[in-house]
C-alpha cells in the first residue's frame, strides 16, 4: 500500500518491478491521494503538456534509495516545503503545483530513464535533478533535447551546465568550491597549511573535479602538493592510501569525496594515528556522517552551501518550517531543494508561460534571487554565482566557520 504523509501524497508500488525502468516513482498532488501503483498512476495523471486544468508539474529525479540516499530524501523534503507554501499562497499564475518525484537509486541509467518519462510522458514543464554529477549528466541531455529547463540544485561539477542552454543549477561550481577549500587552507589561523594531500575517488566525476581544481587552487596560493592517493566508492580499506598520505607530512589532508566513504576514512585515520586535520567539500555535507565517524570526524573542516547558525530571518524561518514538517534540521541539500523549487516557480510564474523557452529566459535572467543559501545570480552559464561557507564538526554539528566570497 502507499504510504500516506501530510499534506501531500505519493505512490510506491507493492511490486517493486512494476517501476523497474526509472525506481520507484512518487506522485505528488496536494489534497489528493492516489491508491495505485506508481506507473498505473502515472498514465492516468500525466500532466500532458506541462499543465492540467488548474496544475502544473515539476519533475524531481533523486537518489531515495542507494548508498547516499539522505542527499535524494533531503533535497525531496525541501523541494515539497517550497511547493507547499507556493500553493499555500495561491500557486502559480492561479495554478496549483504538482511534483512527480523518481526515485534514480543512485544510478545513471535510471536517472536518464527517469528523465525520459518526466519529459515524454508525464508532460513536466521543468525537472528538478540531481545531486550527484554523474546522475544530472545522464538526464541533462535528454531534458535538453526536450527542451525542457533542468535545475539541478546541488551538482557542483562544471560539465553539468555545459550541456546546453537549458540546464541551469542554484549550486556554486566546482572550481570556486576548491579554490575556497584551498584558500580556506593556506589562511584560516588553524591551519595555515604549506603541504596539502589529496584522498580522492577516482571513479567519480565530482571527486575527480575537485581535486583537480583543488590542485591548482592551491598551487595558485603558494602551497604544495604533496601526495595525491586514489580510491573508489564502497571501498572498505583506507590503510595503503592513508600510509602513504603519513609518509609524505602533509600540514591537511583534502578528501573530496561522499560522506559514506569518508566516515570510514575518517575512523582508519584515527586508528592510524594520523593527527592531520581532515578537508572536505560539500559531499561530506549528511546527518550520518558524524553517525558514521563518531569522534573521528571531530575538528574536521568542509566547504558547504549554507550554516544552521546563519541567523539570517529567512534561514531561520526555512529551518524552524523544515523541523516541523520533518523532525530534523535541513542540511544544505534540502535548503537547496527549496531554493531550486521557488526559483523555478518564480521563473514559470514571470514568463506567464510553461514553454520551455519562456522558463529558461528567466531562469536565465535570475539576479540576486534572496535564497535560503545566499543570494542567487545565474551567470552567462547559467551557474549561480554565491559565496562558499565553511564548516567544522564540533560534537557532531555541523558549526559555522567562515565565508569566502567569490573571486
């Protein structure tokens, strides 16, 4: 049966293979709840053109389940905030927004195939997607072959954009999340770090990127590389890559990797005696990982998109909304989710239109759009330029540090 939450509803099949081609799918209508299975669901109420008597669709693709799913769950908890107070408030243009969520468990296929229905089937005017680069790299191109406006809120690696002029992200981009890690190393009072060692998956795009750009960045500034190891996803064993990071002295250790695979970097660090502070990036950014690493995340730094203790009204607002709904404090992702879903809105809302080409025009036009995550320019290619905050574990929380603005 579909599990039932406030204020919306959604559908999850009993027969996990009648969603095999793009995982389990959740639609969302607001006081409407559907008993069917998810795909049954989907041929009824497609929206058929991007918008149904008094509706809109939005398409979500997100990784629910798989090995990091809390980036999926929280970035769909914010996304659903956002669309409960826009219809809250009247909709958009006198519509009601409707979201469809996939779930991509995590892999490319999936999340390209998911792509598919949302733009071919169920009629979206905009796709909301994806976390995690290799994934908005598999949709990307089908939602701009469709010419449907894709806005991933949190994929940081530069090649996302460059697919064409329809996809856009609410996200800084890689390049100015390493150089503020780098910059962030070589100034920040407790590091003042002259040798950096890198620790990165090879296996992954956004890792890759990052330390790539980190490489430079830090270079740039006057420091030094000093030992660059390499390891894949869902590894268990850290011990030949960490000793030979020991050897080389490093003043910090840079490990732009995902929060799974970094909790248990972390903990053999530890048990290796390694004192190095640990660096990371926003792929460290989950409420599991100091579940994961205990203690020996304790005093680590990463580059994130917004603080908890920003007492900025609005933030506070977003996060005070956020527990109530949820029962938890939003990490970066769902208040990228949020700020990914008004901006699309406002977008649909100003073009008076659900083309794709009236969507992206102003999408591309967005200025200093007040976010949750800071204020929110799309540059020529169509990234938001914002600054990058940065974070320490302290008892398990994450704990606001310093900002570095962009260049």
């Amino acid at each position: 049966m579909p599990r039932h939450v406030p204020s919306a509803s959604f559908c999850v099949p009993d027969q996990p293979d009648w969603c095999s081609q793009v995982g389990a799918a959740r639609m969302f209508s607001f006081g409407v709840f559907f008993p069917m299975g998810c795909l049954f669901a989907s041929l009824l109420i497609g929206c058929g053109g991007g918008s149904s008597g008094d509706e809109i669709c939005l398409g979500h693709y997100a990784s629910l389940t798989g090995a990091q799913a809390t980036f999926g769950r929280s970035t769909d908890n914010g996304i659903l905030l956002a669309i409960e107070e826009i219809n809250a408030a009247g909709g958009v243009n006198g519509k009601k927004v409707r979201l469809i969520t996939y779930d991509d468990k995590g892999d490319a296929r999936e999340a390209g195939t998911a792509a598919t229905r949302l733009v071919t089937r169920d009629g979206v005017v905009a796709v909301l997607g994806e976390v995690a680069t290799s994934l908005s790299l598999a949709a990307a191109p089908v939602c701009q072959e469709n010419g449907i406006p894709m806005v991933s809120p949190s994929s940081t690696n530069t090649k996302v954009t460059q697919v064409g002029d329809k996809i856009f992200r609410v996200c800084f981009i890689d390049p100015f999340q390493a150089y503020a890690c780098a910059k962030f190393a070589r100034e920040h009072e407790a590091l003042k770090a002259n040798k950096a060692a890198i620790l990165y998956d090879q296996a992954s795009g956004y890792s890759v990127g990052l330390r790539e750009e980190f490489a430079k960045s830090f270079a740039k500034l006057g420091g030094t590389i000093v030992s660059e190891q390499a390891y894949t996803e869902g590894d268990q064993d850290f011990s030949a890559q960490l000793t030979a990071i020991r050897a080389s002295e490093p003043d910090v250790i840079f490990i732009p990797g995902y929060y799974t695979d970094v909790g248990n970097i972390a903990i053999q660090t530890q048990k290796l005696g390694i004192a190095t502070p640990l660096l990371g990036a926003d792929g460290w950014d989950s409420s599991k990982l100091a579940g994961i690493a205990g203690k020996a995340i304790e005093g680590a730094y990463y580059s994130n998109h917004y603080s908890q203790q920003d007492p900025d009204p609005a933030v506070q607002s977003f996060i005070s909304k956020y527990k109530a709904k949820h029962g938890e404090t939003p990490d970066a992702l769902a208040a990228l989710g949020y700020d990914a879903a008004r901006i699309v809105c406002l977008a649909i809302g100003q073009a008076g239109s659900t083309k794709g080409d009236d969507i992206a025009a102003k999408l591309a036009s967005t200025k200093g759009f007040p976010g949750v995550t800071g204020k929110i320019s799309i540059d020529a290619d169509r990234n938001a330029v914002k600054p990058a905050m940065m974070i320490q574990m302290k008892d398990g929380i994450p704990t606001y540090v310093t900002t570095i603005q962009p260049e």
